[in-house]
C-alpha cells in the first residue's frame, strides 16, 4: 500500500518524465502524485542577458514535459517567482503529504533545497530527496583512506570498479503512471518573465526530450570512431548532448549504459567523459568554495595574475590575432556552444598567453555556454590554469599554433567563423601575419586592418606564465 495520499515532485534540472529517479519514487510511493517546475526568480533575475539561449531552451523543455505527462494522464504545474518559497505554498495548497526531488550540488541550490526541505519539515512535511543528475554522486567513490579523490585517473578506475549493472538500470516510471495527478496550469512566457525570444536569425538548439533523441540516436551512429574525431572542431566528432545533458532532458544512466555495453575505443572514451563529469560533481560537493572562485590548489589562490590592460576584452572579442582562438570565440558568441578541445585551448591562451586570471574566463563561459554546468565549468578552468585537479605539473603550456595545426590542419573551422581569412592560403592559415605584405594586398586581406595582428608572442609570454607560476 502506499505510504502517501498526495506527493509533490519538483522537477529541476531533469526535464524528462522517463528514467526519473524522483518521479519513480514518488509514484512508487504516494496514490496520486502532482508535478511542478518553478522558473525560479532568485537565478533568472541575476542573468546579464535578457536575451539568453538557455531560458529560451528551457521553456521549450517544460512545454513539452508538460505535454508529455497529460498525454499520460498527468500535468504540470508551472510557476513564476522564488522557488523557496513557491514550492512550500504549493505543498501546503495541493494537502502534499511528502515532496520529492533530486539532487543539485551547487551550492547555491543545496542552499535553496536545505530551507524549502526545513520550511516543509516544520510543517511535519517529508521530503524525500534522489540522486539522478550522476552515475556515482557526493561520497559513493572514495579513496582507500575514505578521502575525496583529487586526481582523475585513479577516480576512475575507483569509478569503474565500482560499477555494476544494476547502477545503470532505468527506473521504469511507465507501470506506475497511473497514478499522475492530472493538474497543470498554463505556462508564462518569455515575455511575462522579462526575456525576449531568441533572435530568429541565430542557431537554435531543438530543447525537450524530442530534441535530445534524434542527437543520440545520431551520435550512436559514429561512436565506433568518436576518439578519433572528438578532438577536430571541423569534424562531427561530438554527441552534441551537453546541454540535454545539463538540463535532464536525457538521463546520465542511459548514456553510461549505452557506453559501457557498446564497447569498442570510442565508446570507452566517451565513456571516460561522462566519468569526467561525475568527478567534476565530487569535487563541486567535497569542495564547495571552488564555486565562488577559490583554486583547489590553495597555494595558488593568490596568484598575482597581470591582467594586462585590454587582454581579456579582446580574448571575449575574437581579437587576439591567433585565428583558432578567435574562431572558438566567434563559435561561442554566436551559437552558445564551444568544441570541447576548444574550451581548453582558449582557457589556456588567456591564463599561460594573456596572464588573465582564469576567473574572469570562467565567468565568461558561465554567462555564454548554452550547457554552462557549474561544477565542469569551474574544473574545466581551473585544470586549464593549473590551479585545480590536474596532475601534470603548471608548466605544461600549449603552444596555440602547434594545437592549430595539429586539431585544425587545413583551417576549415578556422574559415568557417572567421570569413575575413577565407582566402589566406592553408600555409598561413593558423598564423596569417606571416603572410607576405604583397599577398595580402594580392588577396585584400590586411592584418592589423581587416584581422588583428597578434597581440602577443607565444614564446615571451610562456616565459612570463613560468615566472609567474614560480612565485608559488
């Protein structure tokens, strides 16, 4: 017999009605269970753009979530306001007699989810809460001495001895669908939340759980050869599942499965990515001030980083005159995403070439990404300062004309996002100031007028990023 008459379930950053671990719980364990998702005031009212991507993508979820579960006899209820204390009122409003949800380790979110699970408590409310968003979470993978693991290769194999199939079984919702409550209300728009559409002219990403299935039923068909083309933005190498990932709109245990019993190179590295992913999250839980801008290296919190005057603002701009670089930008910029091998190159050009402190590309990234996940965004950038989780030492430096030439030889992603140097020859490519002056009037092509000439010298500045790493 189930324990509840009435469940709430708060849905979050897992907008699918399948392989929900929530969902499943609640169901299994309430007579009618009534579903709600707050467009939380206390995190779109502090985003700088009014026209974001990711709110836009968003809303595209929840419709159809919506959709979904009437057309199982359920609904979705959909507010507008402070989640804290929307999601109280509606328990208390619905006679919920338990609330359910999964986990979010930002901090900021355990925040939120500890005062709505004490608010609810006070009013002998239960609150029932799931991992979900990882394969392994928190405190599942320690080292031997119970310590949180800082390096990722032996996470890893930790990770994967852990491993059993029954971790990777979906929760099978549909037997249990009937007992969705079907109440919904009607969903505010963009508009009513202060955003405005999307420019109609710029990349859409298809949101819901239909628009993440036709991109993993697409990635399947070239994950026999994905470690070979992952590394090439002009190749289709990716999933392309980030954000659908990042949103919950497909579920991590589908994809680990699919990896783990594919078998085969590529599959055992993309593998290896979603075991990134759930590293990223242990350290966001065991070290939560790595979010609010402290290094995990604590010796090199404060590193006296130059911020030489104009450097950031040209790396954000494209115009720092090394053409991947200024690609990848232009690649955010215009379309929210960046190529994984990219967001690398272009952390390391602006912290070892730039000296910008890694700070400030971080806060970039979080305010451009489409699939900006905290907990990877900070590991991402710290690995690339050599402030974090890294086991190679801080004076491994990228060279970003080696990278160029080595992950985009022929320069077609280049040219793709940087038409200006359509017709610079494949030799001059990745560093077109070496391109003859009567080639560039030849070809109309003038650097320092139509592309910037580089703003610095690779090689003084690796010197520079050594001495300044030396001082820790």
């Amino acid at each position: 017999m189930p324990e509840y008459g009435r469940a709430l379930v708060w849905f979050r950053r897992d907008l699918r009605d399948f392989d929900h671990a929530a969902l499943y719980h609640a169901l299994q364990r309430a007579r009618a269970v009534f579903c709600v998702f707050v467009f939380d005031r206390e995190i779109l009212d502090a985003l700088p753009d009014r026209i974001d991507r990711r709110v836009a993508f968003i809303h595209a979820s929840v419709a159809e979530l919506q959709q979904s579960l009437q057309a199982n006899g359920g609904g979705l209820i959909v507010k507008y306001g402070i989640a804290r204390d929307e999601i109280v009122q509606l328990a208390i409003d619905i006679q919920a007699e338990s609330v359910f949800f999964n986990h979010d380790d930002d901090p900021a979110a355990c925040a939120r989810d500890d005062a709505v699970e004490a608010a609810l408590q006070a009013r002998r409310i239960p609150v029932h809460h799931s991992k979900d968003a990882v394969v392994f979470e928190r405190a599942e993978v320690l080292t031997a001495t119970g310590t949180p693991y800082g390096v990722f290769t032996p996470y890893k194999k930790a990770w994967l001895k852990r491993l059993r199939p029954d971790c990777l079984h979906p929760y099978r919702i549909a037997a249990h669908r009937g007992g969705l409550a079907p109440r919904s209300t009607s969903i505010p728009s963009l508009l009513d939340m202060g955003f405005a559409p999307p420019d109609r002219a710029a990349p859409r990403l298809a949101g819901g759980m239909s628009g993440a299935a036709p991109l993993l039923a697409d990635f399947l068909d070239r994950i026999d050869v994905y470690h070979e083309t992952r590394d090439f933005p002009a190749l289709k190498g990716p999933s392309y599942l980030s954000v659908h990932l990042r949103f919950g709109t497909v579920s991590i245990r589908q994809l680990a499965a699919l990896a783990w019993h594919h078998g085969g190179r590529g599959a055992e590295t993309w593998l290896s990515e979603l075991i990134w992913r759930d590293f990223y999250h242990q350290i966001l839980w065991h070290r939560p001030d790595v979010a609010a801008g402290h290094a995990f290296k604590r010796h090199y919190e404060n590193l006296p980083w130059p911020n030489p005057p104009g450097h950031f603002v040209a790396w954000c701009e494209a115009r720092t005159g090394y053409p991947l670089i200024d690609a990848a930008m232009r690649q955010l910029n215009q379309t929210g995403y960046m190529h994984n091998r990219l967001r690398m190159l272009a952390a390391s050009f602006l912290t070892k070439d730039l000296l910008v402190d890694w700070r400030l590309g971080e806060r970039y990234f979080a305010d451009k990404l489409l699939d900006f996940d905290l907990a990877a965004n900070s590991g991402g950038w710290q690995w690339a300062a050599s402030v974090g989780c890294d086991a190679q030492p801080w004076f491994r430096i990228f060279n970003p004309l080696i990278q160029a030439k080595k992950f985009d030889p022929k320069g077609v992603f280049i040219r793709r996002y940087l038409p200006e140097l359509e017709a610079v020859p494949d030799r001059f490519i990745h560093a077109p100031w070496t391109l003859p002056g009567s080639e560039q009037a030849r070809l109309g092509i003038h650097i320092g007028l139509t592309y910037p000439a580089p703003l610095v010298e690779h090689a003084i500045q690796r010197q520079q990023a050594l001495a300044l790493f030396s001082t820790a």
